[in-house]
C-alpha cells in the first residue's frame, strides 16, 4: 500500500509539473501564432514582428532546457575542478548584471579551497543563478558577498544579499518549478539548482528575514 501511496504521489506531481510547463509554453505559442497570422495578412510589417517573435522562441527554448536538466540521470561526475577561478569566473560575468543594478559583489574565499569532482558547467549555473536572483532581490542596490569556505570534508558556499528577503509562506514553495515572485520571471533557477546540487551529493540551504536580506548556502563533499 505503501508503494502505491508513493507512486501516485509521483505521478501527481509529475502531472502537476506537465500542467505547468504546458501553460507556461502556451503563452509565447499563442503570442507566436498570432504573429504568424499577422505576418501572412501583413507580409510588409515584417520587421518589428520578428523581434518578439524571436524573444518568445527563446522563452520556450529556455523552458525546455532548464527542463532537460531534470531529465537527465546523475551526471557523470569525473572532473576535479578548483572552485576558486571557477567562483572568479562567475563572479566576474555577473559583475556587469551587478554594476547595472547598483550592486557591489564582495568575494571573501578562503585560502587554498581544495578541488571538487564535479560538472563544471552545471556548477556554474548554480552560482550564477543565485548571485543573479541575489541582485535581483536589491532594487535599490545593495551589497552581496559571496564566500567559501572549507568544514571538515564540506566545501561551503554562500551567497548573502541585503534584498527583501523571503517570507515564510514563500519559503516553502522555493524550487517549486514556476513559482516566482518576478514579473518576468520563470521560477525554473531554483528547482535547477537543487536538482544540480543534489546531484553532486550536496544541499542547498536558506536563511532569510523579511527585510534583512537573504543567505543561499551550498555544502558540497570534498573528495
Ligand atoms: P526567478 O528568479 O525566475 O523568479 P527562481 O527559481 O530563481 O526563479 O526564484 C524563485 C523565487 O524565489 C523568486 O521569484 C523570488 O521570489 C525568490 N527568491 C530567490 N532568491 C531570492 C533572494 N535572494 N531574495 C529574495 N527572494 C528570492
Ligand atoms: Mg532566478
């Protein structure tokens, strides 16, 4: 009975997940059907169309590649990576998002952060993922910092804003895919994150104050 209960649990939720990607990608399909039509009845307006119709095919394209993600089984984790340059790298492509939003990102790492065997690229994801929803959480600018550390066989990684802060009744549904408190947003970069995260024997933590601002932390196994 047990097994039953379970198994329909899954099957609600991986309903509820389809209801939500379908919805999500019938919006921009719609806008795109329109557009078509308009473009056969109005071959001359042709120019200011495509724009939109081409910023709705890279919504959906960017729906279903967060997606995929979940799909895949465990990646194959082989490669040892410093975690410094790769942080460094991140930092510093999210430095101009930063700057634009009159956020500073201070980086305080610890010395001689040992390497982690990982998928570099789906890390990278994770940390600019959260530093941008960090930056996106102060309007009005602000400072984040981003540290690592090392505790015992745990590599730690935190994000902290100065932002809004998440309240309870919203921390619950974080990673939930499409929950999002953005008027553009997609609410797939947490759920992809955890599912990342996970992946690599990991956790992802959240501290918040409504308010005071907000802690991300990742552990990840060294080793
Ligand atoms: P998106 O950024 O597209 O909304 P995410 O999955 O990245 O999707 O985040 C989901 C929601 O979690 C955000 O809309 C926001 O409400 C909340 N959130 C995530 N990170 C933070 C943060 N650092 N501060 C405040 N709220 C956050
Ligand atoms: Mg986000």
């Amino acid at each position: 009975a047990e097994e039953l209960v379970r198994k329909s649990e899954l099957l609600s939720v991986i309903g509820q997940m389809a209801a939500g990607v379908a919805h999500e990608i019938r919006n921009p399909l719609t806008s795109l059907k329109g557009f078509v039509q308009l473009l056969r009845a109005y071959p001359e307006g042709k120019d200011e169309y495509f724009g939109i119709m081409l910023s709705e095919l890279d919504r959906i394209e960017f729906i279903i590649s967060e997606f995929l993600v979940l799909a895949k089984p465990q990646v194959i984790l082989q490669r040892k990576r410093e975690m410094r340059p790769l942080l460094e790298q991140i930092v510093m492509i999210a430095d101009t998002h930063a700057i634009m939003h009159n956020v500073q990102i201070i980086t305080s790492y610890a010395e001689n952060l040992p390497s982690i065997v990982c998928e570099e690229n789906q890390l990278k994801q994770v940390f600019l993922n959260l530093l941008k929803n960090a930056v996106e959480a102060m309007p009005n600018g602000g400072e984040v910092k981003v540290t690592a550390a090392v505790e015992g066989e745990t590599m730690v990684i935190a994000f902290s804003d100065q932002g809004c802060g998440i309240s309870q009744e919203q921390l619950a549904k974080l990673g939930e895919p499409f929950f999002t408190t953005k008027p553009n947003g997609t609410g797939l970069g947490l759920m992809v994150s955890y599912k990342i995260i996970a992946n690599h024997g990991g956790t992802i933590s959240v501290r918040s104050g409504e308010g005071t601002g907000t802690t991300f932390e990742i552990r990840l196994p060294i080793g």
